[in-house]
C-alpha cells in the first residue's frame, strides 16, 4: 500500500517535471517564432523599425546577465562597464588586428567575461548597498579607463569606422542576429534556471550563510553567476559596436547600467523572460510615444515607482496579483 | 602647498554635509538613498529663487532650502518608502525604488527649474590671501557653516530626545519600539534630517559652483563614495569619508588635473574594499 | 513632428498683419501646394536640451516665416515647409534609431544635426547609406574630408577661430604667452589640440598645452592653480561648456589670475553674468555670427520670430539660422530634382554663391571649408568674435573663414 503510493507520488513527479519542459519548450517555441518569424515579417523593409527592435533585443540579452545576477541576490550596476569592454575588444582586434567580426564577438565575451572574473572575486565579498555602490562604481571606472587609454583606446576620441560584417548588411540581418542571440542567452540562462545550479543560486538568495552551512562553495558559485552576467554584457556590447560601427568611452553610462537592472525588475526577477519583456516593453513604448518623449524619464520614473508600490514583483506578476484580487473578490 | 590645503578644508566641510544626510537615512531606515544629489540640486535652486532671483537674504535661502528638501524627505519616507518597507520581501524593491526617486526629482527639476546653468551673486565678495593660498570670503563662508551645521547635527543627535530615539532606531528597531519609540515618526524624521542637510549643502555650494537641473547624479556618486570610505551608517565614518575624498580630489587635482584623479580614486577605492570591506569604520553608530 | 507645426500655426496666428488674417483664414495667402519636409536630429530633452532645441527652434522659425508668405519657391512650386525633429537624447544608440527613422521611415533627405562629435560621427553611416546631406555641429574632420561627401559643417570650427583670434589678441593686446585647459572629453581635447598648434605656428610661447578637467567637475580652483601660477598673457578655455565658463572664469581671477581669458566656442551672457559676475568682464568668445552691429532686416525679423517659437533669444541661433536657409536656397538653385535626390544637391555646391540674406552689407554667402577639409563642406558663416563689456557681449570684429 505505502510502496503504491510512494510509486505514484514519483510518477506524478515525473510527470509534473515533464509537462513543465514541455510547457517552457512550448513557450520557448512561441518566443522563437514572434522573434524571428512574426516581428520581421511586420517590420521588413523598415530599417527604423528593425534598428529598435534589434536594440532592444541586445539591451535584453544584457539583462539577462543582471538578471542571473539578481538570482543570486546581488544588485548589479556594472552591466554598462562589461558592455563598454565588449565593445572596445570587438572595436579594436576588427580595427587594427584584422578579426573577423565573428570571431571577435565570442573573444569579446570572453575577454569580459575574464575582467568579470578579476574583479568579481574580490567584490563579490560585498553584499547589499555595497555590492550595488562597488558596482556602479566600476561602470564610472571603466569609462574613465578608456578615455586616458591613450592610442589603445584611441582615448575621448572613441573608435569609429568599424567594419560591419558582410553577413550584416543590412537592417534585417542586424536585427535576425540580435534576435538569435537574445534566443540563446534566454536558453543560457533558462538552463541555469532549471540546473541545480539555479537552485543553489535561489538558496544564496536566501541567505548566503545558510548555504554555506550546507556545504555548498558560495564564491565559486557567485563568481560564476558575475562571470556569465559579464559574459554577456561582453557580447552586447560587441554586437552595438558592428552596429553602430564605432564605440565611445561615453558610450554606455550609469544611466545605461540603471537600465539594465530596470529592465529585470520591471519585466519580473522571477520569470527567466522578465528582463525580455521589460526591455521590450519600455523601448517599444516610448518610441511609438515619440511625442512624449520629452516626458520619457519622467514616466520611467514614475512607472518605476508605482510598479515598486503596487506590481513589487514585475509587470509579468500581473496575472497572478488580478487572480488574486478576484479570488478575493468571489470569497 | 597652501591652495592644496584651502581647497581639501572646503570640499571636505562641504562633502561633510552630504555625506551625513545620506548616512543617516541609510542607518535609520537602512536605505541608499539614490536621490540624495537630487535634494542636494533642490536645494541649491531653492537658494537660487529666493537669494538669487528674489534678492531675500541668503539666509533664508538656505532656510527655505532646507525646509523644502526636509518636506519632500518626509514625503518621499511616507508615501513611497515606508509602505514598500514594510511588504517588501527583497532588499533590492526599496534601493530600486530610490533609483526611481532620484529619477523623478531629476526630470520635475529639468521642468521646473529648466536645463540651463544657474549661479547666483557671491554673499560675501573678496578674496582673502593665506600664505600664498588663495581663498575667496564666499567659500570661507560655505566652510565656517558647513562646519556649524555637522556640529549642530551631532549634538542633535547625541543629546536631543529625538537624536536618541534615532540611535535607538538604527541599532535596533524592534528593541526601540519597544522601549517606547514611535519608529514611523522617528523615521520620518530621520529622512527629512537627512534630506535637509544634502539640500543645506547644496544651497551653500551654489554660491561657490553654481548649479543646474542635472547635477544631482555626480552629487549622488560621490556621497556613496564617501560612506564606501567611512563605512555605512557610521557618523564618524561619514565624516572620514568626506575629508579623504575632499583632500583626493584637491591633491589628485593639482597634481593630475584630468579625469585620471577619479580613475586613480576610484582604483583605490576598489582595493580599498576588498581589504576593508565594510570601510574604515564597520560597526553602526555611537 | 506635429508640435511643432501646431506651434508653427499659432506663432503665425500671433503674428501682426497679412500672414496672421490669413491664417485664421485656415490657409496661407497663396497655397503652397508641395511639402518639403527637414529632420531635425538634436538632443531634444535632458540636461543638453539646449543644443538642439536651438537647432529646431531655428528650423521652425524660418519654416514659419516662409510658410506665412505662401511657402519657399523651387521651380515652379511653392513648397510647405515641414520640421520633423528626432532626438538623440545624447545617446549614440539613439541617434541611430532616430537617423534610421527620419531616413528610413519618413524617406527624408535633408537633415539638421546632430549636435556633437559622438552623434554625428554615429549616424554618419546611416546618412550615407541613404545618400542623406546632414548639418552637424560637430567638429571631427573625418566627417567633412573626402570621401565622406554627405556632411556639411554648419558653424565656425574652433580650429579655425583659434588662430584669427590668437592673431588679434598678439596684435592689439601684446599677448606673447599661452595657456590651454579643456574638459576632457573628444570635441574639447580636439579643440586644445587644434589649437596648440596654430599657437605653435603663431610662435606663442606656450606654457602649458595639456591640462584637463573631469566634464562633471564644479569645482576648479585646484584645476587652476598651477596654471595661474605660470602667469601666461592667455588662457584658453579650450571647448568649454556655457555651464562651466563662469566657473572657470570666477576661479582664474579669485586665484589672482591678470592676464587675457578666451574661448573659442559661443556663450551664454546671462550664464556668464550670474556665475561669475564682475569677473567675467574682458572674457572673449565667439559669438553667434549674427549681431545687433551686423544684421540685415530680414535677420531682424527672424530674430522676432525665433522669440516667437522659442520663448526667449539664444544668442547660438544667429549661427544656427543658416541651416536650413542654405538647403532651401542650394535645393532651388539646384532645381527640384534635389528635393530627392542630394547628388544634384552636391554638385551645385561648389559654385554656390548668393548675397548674405542675414547680414547689413549682403556680403556674398558660399560653401566653403576647402582649407581644412580639401573640398567644400561647410557654411560660410562669418566669425564674430565678442568680449564681456559692462555685463554684455560686445562684438570685437568680425572676420571670415574662406
């Protein structure tokens, strides 16, 4: 009798387990074909339209790398440097080495990835406010690092010229890229998400001394979260550099690394897609609204905090906050 | 030699000042206030109408400066902060929060007070010669009162009702409600003190450097690089910060005019926290 | 884009006589029957709105005023004018978005902006995918020389207004010594560089040729220092902002500071009196290159009807006017096939000549920049040097770049 049951119970595990995957691979499908099937169809022919969703496809893939870095509790503000790095390693092996831009945007990633390893080991130590000061601190650094690179990083000057790839030519080709991309760090980060790894990350959330009791090895895991959120920041900003064929110290700020985390915490920080939805969402609107732009951080400002007063926990919690009204509503 | 001297005695008393207010929010209500440049440009342009355009005493620009950063302190605790505070369950909802505070004082500012730059008439005109240092009466001003305002504050604090009932607060709040403390009242207070002092440095400093409607973020970098010196939440750890930053910013200038000062402090800084990472002073008040 | 127009309207609706009865009317005197719609490409909202609002601002007012009187004539058409403005929100990102829309999305071919080096040299691709002529105010060379063909500078280039005035101070002021300071940041560190070296081919003693400040620093006294301290007959402000002038200024004379103080781009008085007061007298920059001394009738008007669009002068918009004057005369002379297609535009530059509409004397107005740029691509605006006299600006002389 008690071994039936006990059977059943994993079999309806199992099944549980199996019909979520189904689920996320039904969701991940549909993601895929509004990507790259749906919104080029709409928008072929309009290089506008494509430059902007395009943007907002690489401002999401950045996010996604705050994201994973929300899961493990850390505020990061560092994003804008990681791109900035990403974009300086793409610009100058295309530049003056020769690279193909192909191969250039994966050592981009690497390279940021490494200086993410560099410097996270140490300030990973840090937590709360600190953690979220040290990092807006490094994105003011890495600007600041360009700009007295002398002849490296050709200093305030920036580096312009940046051959676009051939394969790139044209809008379309930019935006299909950028879209492809953000449909592998979504699958990155979803895998994290579902490994054990990403239990580990949610049970630091928690408490990193809880997890630490558990015999788990807390650095090693935080430092992996920093290394691919770095990682992917790297990309980013490989990619905007071949599409806007130049980079500046200037060219990603504090304000860009607030964006970043705006994103995730607007989409929601519990939904894999929330830093897609909110990056989407956000850019989208305010360019159809391009007669209040004007009024654009205004409203940003505002959304933010209405959201943070009444949606805590991202636009994507929507539904369930309505259920809940109404189930309070019917009892 | 002199110059150096001068300039790190006025940047630090004024610096003395933001960093305190933000300290003090964050130790009481153990929030990074993000807007704190924000209410320190509020201020300098409440300076600004009343001394500047309204030719009323300076003052009483720096009372209404005051007044107003302290109101929308208490506001901002009330309305936005407190609520988020008490239903939040990640740490991250109230410093995001702040950033969209600091964002909303940002883009109201630029509408109000629009974009252009902004100074007003020096109160006191003249140029005192020390020692082959320069220093103009206009900033021997922002020092002297810069310098009262930290003294009032910490007295405040340390021998007032309500100073206490702070460090009660900030050391621990369920212990202090109950022992009596009315922690909502206290908290507010506590914000509006701390907005009041990044406004009070701002009305003083815009006689010096003037001020415009996007300042506040500059403002905001350096108090956080200031409490990362000192130690968050600590008074005497503000105060180190101030005179370190202070005094790095008028030798790193001097010596390497260029944006290599911020690099240099800025790597120091890193280094710094990774020996010391709760800075110099790492344990909360008193 | 529809702001604008509406504010178009009601300007002209305030406006005495004819233009405004025929307003209310609902339509202008004669129809224009065409429209020929300009972007304006600026930073448009944020902290820098300035920059570019003054570049819409000047847009609109001529728009305006050629609307009220029927429309601007090409071959046989009397053409509506259209302002559609992007902005850049000083993001290069952005710039890019908003050049692929006035481009791409709206088709158009003549551009106003960007307004610094960063935006410019951003949509420079985008403009030249789409063969579009744009009117940066930016001063990076790359974007005038050969082959880049679809950039034309709108304004007086630092580099060139170094060396006239570098020139008069030695002449009138015995100025042997000089001194250079700049933000750091691309288009000043050009500005110091450039302007070194006409002070080196001057033979001016130069004292110091590369100090710099942070762009957010406020305060300057330990900037200034050791500048001051080699007492130079001149310091240059290299590049420097409206906001930080005064600063710089107050700091240099509280500090001792007795020699000559210029700057080789424009200022804001008001600025300048509020920040620094007394301080700022004697203080010379270059000045919008319309002036009370200097400008016709038909600048006069426009000046009115800038307050009009604008609320209040801006001193930059006597340099910014030509923009959009100069694509409307070059497209006429041109013919109408220029409205689309900017090779027919390019071409007619070289020869281009007309009498000066906005200044007293008419004195001929072309393309120039052969010098600095080895081809023709930039306005021919005069260069009005300004010095700070009883709290205003007083026009020192003015020459020409050819």
């Amino acid at each position: 009798m008690g071994l039936t049951r006990q059977g059943s119970g994993v079999n309806a595990a199992t099944g549980g387990a199996a019909r979520m995957l189904a689920h996320t691979a039904l969701g991940f499908a549909a993601l895929a074909v509004l990507f790259l099937l749906i919104l080029p169809a709409l928008f072929a022919g309009n290089g506008y339209w494509l430059t902007v969703l395009g943007n907002a496809a690489l401002l999401a893939f950045a996010s996604l790398g705050v994201w994973l870095t929300f899961s493990i509790g850390r505020i990061n503000i560092a994003q804008g440097a990681f791109a900035l790095i990403g974009g300086y390693v793409t610009a100058i092996l295309d530049t003056r080495y020769g690279f193909s831009f192909f191969a250039s945007l994966p050592l981009a990633g690497i390279i940021a990835g490494l200086v993410g390893y560099a410097v996270g080991w140490p300030i990973l130590r840090l937590k709360g406010v600190y953690f979220a000061m040290i990092t807006l601190v490094l994105t003011e650094v890495a600007t600041y690092a360009f700009l007295n690179g002398g002849s490296f990083t050709n200093a305030a000057s920036g580096i312009t010229d940046i051959p676009r790839p051939r394969l790139l030519a044209t809008s379309l080709d930019l935006y299909l890229a950028s879209a492809v991309l953000l449909l592998i760090g979504v699958v990155i980060v979803w895998r994290f998400h579902i490994s054990p790894v990403g239990a580990v990350f949610r049970a630091m959330r928690q408490g990193e001394e809880l997890a630490a009791s558990l015999g788990i090895d807390i650095a090693r895991y935080r430092l992996l979260a920093f290394v691919v959120s770095s990682g992917m920041g790297g990309i980013a900003g490989a990619m905007f550099a071949a599409v806007q064929q130049n980079v500046f110290p200037t060219s990603y700020s504090v304000n860009d690394s607030i964006n970043f985390m705006l994103y995730c915490f607007l989409g929601g920080l519990e939904w894999v897609v929330g830093p897609v939805v909110g990056s989407f969402l956000l850019i989208v609107v305010f360019q159809l609204l391009s007669a209040i732009q004007r009024f654009q951080v205004l409203l940003y400002a505002i959304l933010m905090i209405v959201v943070m007063l009444f949606l805590p926990n991202g636009i994507l919690s929507l539904p369930r906050v309505v259920s809940g009204w109404r189930n309070r509503r019917a009892a | 030699m002199t110059q150096i001297l001068i300039d790190g005695c006025v940047l630090s008393a004024n610096y003395a000042l933001i960093a305190l207010g933000i300290t003090l929010i964050f130790s009481i209500i153990n929030l990074l206030n993000f807007a704190h440049g924000e209410l320190f440009m509020v201020g300098a342009f409440m300076v600004y109408y009343v001394y500047g355009v309204f030719h009323l005493p300076f003052v009483a620009g720096l009372v209404v400066a005051a007044l107003v950063t302290a109101v929308i302190g208490a506001l901002f605790e009330k309305f936005f902060f407190a609520p988020v505070m008490r239903s939040s369950t990640r740490e991250e909802n109230s410093m995001l929060l702040a950033v969209g505070t600091a964002l909303l004082l940002d883009s109201v500012a630029l509408f109000a007070f629009g974009h252009e730059q902004r100074g007003v008439p020096d109160v006191i005109p003249g140029v005192m010669q020390i020692a082959g240092g320069f220093l103009p009466y206009q900033r021997l001003l922002v020092l002297v009162v810069s310098l009262v305002l930290v003294g009032v504050l910490l007295w405040f604090v340390q021998y007032t009702r309500p100073g206490r009932a702070m460090r009660a607060l900030a050391q621990d709040r369920d212990a202090a409600r109950l022992m009596g403390v009315n922690v909502e009242r206290t908290s507010m207070l506590g914000f509006a003190i701390g907005a009041a002092l990044a406004g009070l440095a701002g009305g003083l400093l815009v006689t010096v450097q003037g001020i415009s409607a996007g300042a506040g973020p500059a403002i905001s970098i350096k108090a956080f690089i200031m409490i990362m010196i000192g130690g968050a939440g600590v008074v005497g750890g503000a105060l180190l910060g101030a005179v370190v930053l202070g005094f790095a910013e008028s030798i790193g200038y001097s010596l390497l005019p260029g944006s290599e000062t911020y690099l240099l402090i800025f790597v120091a800084l890193i280094l710094f926290l990774i020996i010391r990472p709760q800075g110099i002073m790492g344990h909360p008040w008193g | 884009m529809s702001t604008s127009i509406r504010i178009g309207r009601r300007t002209v609706l305030a406006g005495a006589g004819g233009a405004a009865v025929a307003a209310t009317l609902g339509r202008p005197a004669i129809a224009a029957t065409k429209t020929f719609t300009v972007g304006v490409l600026g930073v448009l909202s944020g902290p820098d709105a300035a920059w570019g609002l003054v570049n819409k601002y000047c847009a609109t007012a001529t728009a305006n005023m050629y609307n009220a009187a029927g429309g601007f004539p090409i071959g046989d058409d009397k053409y509506h004018l259209e302002v559609v403005p992007a902005d850049t929100e000083l993001d290069p990102k952005i710039a890019v978005a908003g050049a692929e829309k006035l481009t791409q999305q709206l088709g158009l071919r003549y551009v106003i902006g960007p307004n610094t080096d960063t935006g410019a040299l951003s949509v420079a691709p985008v403009m030249n995918r789409s063969n579009t002529i744009f009117i940066p105010y930016a001063f990076s060379r790359q974007l005038y020389t050969p082959p880049a063909e679809n950039a034309i500078l709108g304004m007086i280039a630092s580099y060139e207004a170094g060396p006239i005035i570098y020139k008069y101070l030695m002449q009138k002021r015995g100025v042997k010594s000089i001194s250079f300071l700049a933000s750091n940041e691309p288009d000043a560190l050009d500005q110091q560089k450039q302007g070194v070296a006409a002070a080196r081919k001057l033979n001016l003693k130069i004292l110091s040729a590369d100090a710099t400040y942070q762009p957010s620093a406020t305060d300057f006294f330990a900037v200034l220092s050791p500048l001051v301290r080699q007492k130079p007959d001149l310091i240059v402000f290299s590049g420097v902002a409206p906001a930080t002038a005064p600063l710089l200024i107050k700091a240099a004379r509280q500090l001792g500071y007795k020699g000559q103080l210029s700057t080789e781009t424009a200022q804001n008085i008001k600025i300048l009196q509020q920040g620094a007061g007394k301080y700022a007298e004697g203080f010379i920059s270059v000045g919008g290159a319309s002036t009370p001394a200097i400008e016709s009738d038909y600048m006069t008007r426009f000046a009115k009807e800038y307050q009009k669009v604008a609320g209040e002068w801006d001193d930059e918009a006597g340099t910014k006017v030509y923009a959009l004057e100069m694509i409307l005369r070059t497209i006429a002379k041109a013919g109408p096939k220029a409205l689309t297609d900017t090779t027919a535009f390019k071409a007619e530059m070289d020869s281009f000549e007309i009498a000066n509409p906005f200044m007293k004397d008419h004195p001929p107005l072309r393309y120039v920049g052969t010098g600095y740029f080895q081809q023709k691509r930039q306005i021919g605006v005069p260069l009005v040097v300004n010095e700070v006299k009883n709290g205003s600006f007083q026009t020192l002389f003015v020459g020409f770049v050819s």
